[in-house]
C-alpha cells in the first residue's frame, strides 16, 4: 500500500474525505497526530508546539491561533517553547513524522506533506478545492458560525496555509504542478471525492509495485 497526502483550503471537507479514504483503504489518516508526534520528541505540550507552529506561521497568517489559547488552557500548558528549537529544528521534526508515516502507509492530512514527499512514486498527492462562497457556506454550517466570521475563518486559514509553504518551501501552495489529482470537493458528496480519490490512489500504488518488480523498465 501507499500513502495519499491531501492539502486543502479551508471549508473543502478536507477531514470528512480524509476519514472516508482512511476507510476505503485501509489506511489511518495522519492529521493532528504529526504536531503531536513533533510535541513528544521534544518533549514539550502539544499546546506549545501548536503556539509554535503559528509564531512560525505568522505575522506569517495565524495558522492555529484559535486552536492554540484553549488547549493550553485546557493542558494547563505553562512551559515555553524551548529557545533553542528553532524554525529549521522544527520543520526537520515534522518532516521527519511525515515520511515515517508515509513509509508505514496513511492518508496525510495537511502540513505541506506533497511538498515534503515531493516525487515517491508510491504517494499520491490530492489538492481538494471549491469555490470561495461555497467554502464559507460550508463553514457557516459546520462551525454555526454568521458569514462575517466564516470568511474571516477561511481568509485566516488560508493566507496561513499559503504562508506556510512559501516560507518553507518557497513554493505556492495551490501549484497544479505538485498534485496529482485536484477535486472539486465543494460540488461533489464525500462519498463520490472519496471514490475518485481512492481509485487514482489505487492506480497510483500498483503501478508503484510493479517499478519494483524484476525485469521491469
């Protein structure tokens, strides 16, 4: 088996195709579990790594800046980010969790994971999309938020995300170049994203296997 990375802006049903891959093809989906992973072997909260991850994010865009105040509160986080961890120590740590995990198989959800796996021919590398109304719209009803806050919510998220892999990886995020397959997920049911998804993957995957058989070129 293989690995699928799925980047995404926010409102596109990224986690619900994601969960519905992870079925579909026996694979876990890899999310929040890549700055947790990062938390542990540094050995600091998951709270500070996240606060961390907006510090490098932005004045870069504000990545995890709703996520980041109520899970220290709620770790009860008091500790600082290590001064001695910096920008480059981090992103080598993430990098690091994200081809561990490829290398066992999963569905990676964000983190520029198509920009860290680059061309292993046994991952496919999926950019789900929508229009920008259709985003909010979805984020309205999921987050029972007004569409003031919704576009303020996806407009954040997005410059964060964009920020992210430019600054890493001095990239655009959105460059058809670097995916395989981009979906429309805003006009499609999960069930319909995640059956195009998995059959590219599948296709994906055994030509992967059958490079790796004697004889083949």
């Amino acid at each position: 088996m293989g690995t699928v990375t799925i980047a995404a802006p926010h409102g596109a049903n990224s986690t619900a195709i994601a969960t519905g891959l992870g079925l579909v093809l026996d694979l876990p989906v890899v999310d929040r579990a890549i700055p947790s992973r990062v938390a542990q072997e540094l050995a600091v909260p998951l709270a500070d790594a996240l606060e961390h991850d907006e510090r490098i994010a932005a004045g870069l865009g504000g990545l995890l800046a709703r996520y980041a105040a109520p899970l220290a509160a709620a770790s009860g986080a008091a500790v600082a980010w290590p001064p001695d961890i910096g920008e480059d120590a981090y992103r080598n740590h993430v990098e690091q969790v994200i081809s561990e995990e490829a290398g066992r198989g999963a569905i990676i959800v964000g983190r520029a994971a198509a920009f860290v796996l680059g061309d292993r021919p046994d991952v496919l590398h999926v950019r789900l999309t929508g229009p920008e109304h259709d985003r909010i719209l979805r984020v309205m009803l999921t987050d029972n938020v007004d569409e003031a806050e919704a576009r303020h919510r996806v407009h954040q998220t997005d410059h964060a995300r964009a920020v992210y892999v430019r600054h890493f990886y001095h990239r655009h995020w959105d460059d058809p170049s670097v995916f395989h397959l981009i979906v429309t997920s805003t006009a499609l049911t999960v069930p319909t994203c995640v059956d195009t998804i998995a059959a590219a993957a599948r296709g994906r995957f055994r030509s992967a296997a059958a490079k790796r058989l004697p004889g083949w070129s």
